[in-house]
C-alpha cells in the first residue's frame, strides 16, 4: 500500500557555503530559479518543507520564505526549520533571551510570526536538557511555534532524544541503505505520540545513476566530496546491486530510492533534496506511480 509522502528538502537551496575552511553547500542556480522551484513545488501538491538556520547561513530559510508568502498557501503546508546557531553558544549561555533572538531569525527570514515545527539542529547532548526544553515549551505556548523536536547527528543520540521525549518530531537518517530507524523503532515513536521525518532519502546523494556511472572517485563539487573515500566505495558496491533493479521497474536509482520510502506507513515524510526542476519531474512521477507499481518496488526490494 502506498503510505508516506514526500518533503522537499531545501538544504541545497542555501547554495555554496564554506564552513571552517570546507565546502558545505552546493552548486546551484540563481536565486530566481531556486524561489521558483519551490513555487512549482507547491503548485504540484508538494506540502512538507525542510529547512535549517545552517543552509546557506539563512539564505535557504529567505527563499522559502518568500516562496511561501508568494504562493498565498502557508495554511496548507507544513514548514519544519532547524535551530542550528544554538550551538554556537554554550549550554549556559542559552536563556529565554538568546533563544528567542534565534528563534527570531528564523520567524524573520521565513516571513512567519508561527513557525509548524522547530527543531534543535545536531545539538550536542548537554543541549537535550530539560531547561532546553522549556525555553520551547515556553514558545510554543506563546505562539511562536506549533511544534518542536530534535534532528540529531547520530543514532545514539537519537535514541536519546527518544528515550527522554524531546519534542513530538524526530528527524534523521532513513533510506533504502539505511533502515536503523525500523518498524520496531518507529512503532515505538508512535505510540509515544513523536512524529518520524525521514531525511536523506538518497543517502546524502548518492543512490544516483550520476555515481553509479562515475564511482567513488566522482568529483562532485559540494557538500559530499567531503564524505570519507571508505563510504563512497562501500555505497557504490551497494547501489550497483540495487540498479539492476531499478532497471527493471524502468525507474531510476532515485525514483527507486524515492518510492521505497511511499511503502513506509509510520513516517509522516521522507525528505528529498530538491535543486534542479529535473529533480521535481522525478519525485512528482515517482509520486504518482500506480499502486501496482509499489507493490513490484516492495517486492523486488524484499528478494534483495
């Protein structure tokens, strides 16, 4: 059965960034363009948007923005933002005051006085505090935000967001190469009432048929070249076991990777980063594929 739904990931739209002296963004086109694709986005039926403070330094959070606001469509979409200059500041440093100048930032750049869900960007776990946590139950109830949560850098400390009920949102890594968060775990998020966003839907990037061509030596230009050689061999071996497949289903390796995440019904979405107008055609037919496709999708993957 068809179950999930796909977000648009805007990590990309904040375009080429250096961070400590290493690239962290990506190669993208002009502002126009990027404010444009994520109107097209809406206008497809597109209603889950993931954003951070980090992306770009702001710019990918002004874009959507002001896409947003263009598109006469806030009441219809969820907008999900992530708290990443909080961990610039130590842990005694953050009170009512520092967070809500953060907070703020965001409220600003997006051009929204209530922002649906706020997240802590890979906090550190002194961040995952009760006085933390009550600087967002305090904005939530002064309606700043809807909701709040956690998108940490690793599965221990996602397990301990979990454990300790930060929030009702959780984001990390779930892909077709990466099922850590399995039904086990994520029945367990709901029953908790914590809503699972899936990110990295195509493993940081790589479940394309641009590396499958060109292997682990594939120059990429961006935020990936600084993966380590060792994850770039190993994803290759995966994903050349996975084309056959996706060759198969007449899918690409994406628009395999894209639908395998439609079968999972306890996420409420798996992100996908958008670019190009070429990546949207993807995910919008991927979208639309007919339950039997699905079905052979479920299949082929399940005799892997």
């Amino acid at each position: 059965m068809r179950y999930g739904k796909i977000g648009f990931g805007c990590w990309q739209l904040g375009g080429e960034q250096t961070i400590n002296g290493m690239q962290n963004g990506w190669r993208v086109g002009p502002e126009t363009q990027r404010i444009k694709l994520i109107e097209d986005a809406i206008t497809s039926g597109i209603d889950v948007f993931d954003t951070a403070q980090a992306y770009g330094d702001g710019i990918s959070e002004t874009l959507l923005g002001t896409a947003v606001s263009r598109s006469g469509q806030r009441n219809d979409l969820l907008i999900v933002t992530k708290l990443s200059h909080l961990n610039t500041l130590a842990p005694d440093e953050i009170n009512w005051s520092t967070f809500l100048s953060c907070l703020d930032d965001s409220r600003r750049r997006l051009q929204m006085d209530v922002i649906d869900v706020v997240l802590l960007h890979g906090p550190s776990l002194e961040m995952l505090s009760d006085q933390i946590q009550t600087l967002f139950e305090r904005a939530r109830e002064e309606g700043y935000i809807n909701s709040y949560g956690v998108s940490p850098r690793g599965w221990e400390d996602l397990q301990h967001a979990t454990d300790i009920g930060f929030g009702t949102y959780l984001q990390w890594n779930y892909s077709a190469l990466e099922r850590r968060c399995d039904e086990q775990f994520l029945s367990k998020l709901r029953r908790r009432g914590q809503n699972f966003i899936g990110r990295s839907t195509l493993f940081r990037g790589l479940i394309t048929e641009t590396f499958f061509r060109d292997g682990p030596a594939c120059p990429f230009y961006d935020a990936r070249d600084q993966l380590p050689q060792v994850l770039l061999t190993e994803i290759h071996e995966k994903i050349s076991a996975l084309r056959p497949v996706a060759q198969a289903l007449d899918l690409t390796l994406s628009e395999l990777a894209i639908g395998a995440t439609l079968l999972n019904e306890l996420s409420l979405c798996s992100l996908v980063g958008i670019s190009k107008p070429e990546h949207l055609t993807s995910i919008i037919k991927v979208r639309d594929l007919p339950q039997t496709k699905l079905d052979e999708i479920k299949s082929a993957l399940e005799a892997l």
